[in-house]
C-alpha cells in the first residue's frame, strides 16, 4: 500500500512509500525544481530514514515537469549577499548530502526526463543507475556566473576521459542524453514516451536486487549511437588545447585550432570563455586539476570551502555580480572584478582554496558506526563565535 511521507500538491519534495520502493519527486516544476535550503532537508531526510529501514529497498528520484534540477536557488543566493554567511547551512548540508548519495547503502535509480544542469546533476550521475531520455540537457555552466564547479563535479568531471572535464567544466557546455551514456555520466537511455511506463514497472518489479532493477530498466533501454556534431567526436582537438597548464594557455591554443578548417565549432566555445568570469575559470581549473588526484571526500571539502569563500566575497563578488545578470536584472552584462584573465591575481585564486580550521572544514563521516554523523546542526558552525 503506498503511503505519502510528504505529499501535499505545493511540497517541494515528494516522498511516497510504496512496497519495497520509495520514490522521490523533485516538485518546484516553475522553477525547473532548483534545490533550496527546504529542499536539501527533505532530501536529507528521506534517504537517511530509507537507508535505516529493512523495508526500503529501491530509491526513485525524478523531476517534475520539464526539468529534472536545475541547480541551486540563484535567488536564494543573491538574497543572502548582504548577510553574513546566510547560506551557509544549506551549503553545508548539501555538500553532506552529496557524499551520501555517493555512499548509499540501497538502489538508486534517477529517472531524467529534462533539464539537469550543476549541483542538481548531483542527484543523478552518482546513482546506481541514472537513466536519460532525448528531451535531457546537462551542464554545469558556474563559470558563467562567477561561480566554480560544485557538488561533486570537480572529481567527477575530472575523471572522465583525457581533457574532457576541463572543457566542461571552464565551457559549460550541453551535453545530451546520448552524450551523458558515452561518457558514463548515464547508464541507460529511455526514449521519454516510455519513461512513465518505465517508471511503473519499476514499481512493480518491487525489489532492490541490482540485476532485477537493471534488467527491468534494459526491457525499455535503447541503444545510441553520438550523432555527427557531438563534441565528443572532438576529443583530440580538446585533449590538445585543456591539457594546457593555464586558462590563458587554453585559450590561445583554442584560437589557433580555430584558423584551421572544419574547426568553426570553436568559435562559440572561444566566446563562452572570454565571456565568463577570468576569476572563476582559474578558480575551476585549479579545483579540476586537483580533483584528478583527490578522493571525492577531499574534493567535497574542498568544494565547500572555496563555495563559502566565493560566498563571503573574500576575493570578489563576481557571484553576485553573474547572478544579477543572469537572473535579476537579466542584462548579460556582468562587470567581472577583476575584469580579465591578465588582472587575476594568483595567490587570490589559492587563497579560496585553503584549509578551515579543522572543526570548521565540512564533516564527512569515515567510519559506518557514524555514518550519518557530522550533521550541520552538530557543527561548530552553529556556536555564536563561528556564525
């Protein structure tokens, strides 16, 4: 019998209890089901009580309407600039829950059926499995708000193949569903006519066990093939030209690969980049570079420092300043401090990048006896001297 753990229409996250399968629902479909501090609760919350109990065997999580997650709240972000560390909770248990939807102990099956673009593409690429249609666009566009790659990506992305993560990570550039399951970002491709029935079948099937799951998921799967223009069919082009040690490097190489013929598609990408904070783009090639030789621990405490720095404007303001451009004022003109890639300063950049005092730095458990220890709210944040 299914029971609603939340399930009221204006929730922001469903939980439902049906059989041996839970089944999440990311529900702000107006805003593309952008994650707030409410949403990162109820995440929070739902998966620890399921991994506990010996009833809960299979987690589902979708989106509704046409996105799957679109990333963090940027409205929630620029409201808490005037304020001293305002978001800094729910940066914090978002970065804890990132390392536990890696770690899970059940099944997890994400069904994406549209757009899943930074932080929010956290809920789906470290999934048991994580199966995308035609309508999926991926992304993880930061850098085009000041911002640095977040929420896992920094290890993820820079373990895919060659220069891959570089490139897009610095880009933002799209992928699409056959993309995402070329690079393994994906583990199977559903045409979106048949992700309902899927779904259902899912339900159905009423287990955990990891071949019955993926064997009930292949019953709908389709083999792809990249079609002509995936970028993935420039992988050397890109090995060639991320694989320099700085941004500057990159793109220099990238202007002179574009003089040669049948290499317009850089133009765009050159465009991108010159249009993206200087500060962030070094930022997220020095986060990248050091993801490939960090644990996905070191690269989430990592991560969350150099997010509350960016947050607390320690060396610019450009977030805010990305974010008002994009999505207050929307004018696409943002005013980068420092304004070019000549004017960053290199020890500003590393300066974001270090360590907390120990029991500041983000707490991710080691040890199963307190696997779901180190919780914000056991934080030394949340002692007067430290807010």
């Amino acid at each position: 019998m299914a029971k609603d753990l939340q399930n009221p229409a204006e929730e922001v996250v469903i939980g439902e209890e049906r059989g041996h399968v839970r089944l999440i629902t990311l529900n702000r479909p107006r805003q593309l089901n952008v994650i707030s501090s409410k949403v990162v609760s109820l995440l929070a919350q739902f998966l620890e009580k399921w991994e506990k109990d010996d009833d809960a065997e299979l987690v589902i999580i979708k989106g509704a309407g046409r996105a799957f997650c679109a990333g963090g709240d940027l409205t929630m972000f620029y409201a808490g600039r005037t304020s001293k560390d305002a978001c800094l909770e729910v940066v914090y248990r978002m970065y804890w829950l990132c390392f536990h939807i890696h770690s899970y102990k059940k099944t997890q099956v994400a069904l994406v059926n549209g757009i899943s673009m930074g932080g929010g593409a956290s809920f789906m690429v470290p999934m048991t499995f994580s199966v995308v249609t035609e309508k999926v666009v991926f992304a993880t566009p930061e850098t085009s708000i000041g911002f640095h790659t977040e929420c896992g990506f920094s290890y993820m992305l820079s373990h895919l193949p060659g220069r891959l993560g570089e490139y897009l990570a610095l880009t933002g550039a799209r992928l699409n569903g056959k993309e995402l399951v070329a690079i393994g970002f994906a583990t199977h491709f559903v045409p979106s006519e048949k992700i309902n029935e899927l779904e259902q079948h899912l339900l159905r099937i009423n287990s955990g066990d990891e071949q019955a799951v993926k064997a009930g998921i292949e019953d709908f799967s389709v083999n792809v093939q990249l079609d002509d223009d995936s970028i993935l069919n420039k992988q050397s082009i890109i090995d060639e030209c991320f694989s320099k040690i700085s941004v500057e490097e990159i793109i220099k190489s990238l202007e002179t690969e574009s003089s040669k013929e049948g290499n317009a598609w850089i133009n765009s990408v050159l465009a991108g980049l010159k249009k993206s904070s200087p500060l962030a783009l070094k930022i997220t090639l020095k986060s990248i570079r050091e993801g490939r030789n960090q644990t996905l621990s070191e690269s989430l405490r990592k991560e969350f420092r150099v997010t509350m720095n960016i947050l607390r404007t320690a060396v610019s303001g450009d977030m805010y300043e990305g974010i008002r451009a994009l999505a207050i004022d929307k004018d696409n003109a943002p005013k980068w401090d420092p304004p070019s890639l000549d004017k960053v300063d290199d020890e500003k950049v590393d300066f974001v990048f270090q360590p907390f005092q120990e029991e500041l730095e983000l707490a991710i458990p080691e040890m199963e006896d307190c696997r779901w220890g180190g919780k914000f709210e056991n934080s030394a944040y949340t002692r007067p001297q430290n807010v």
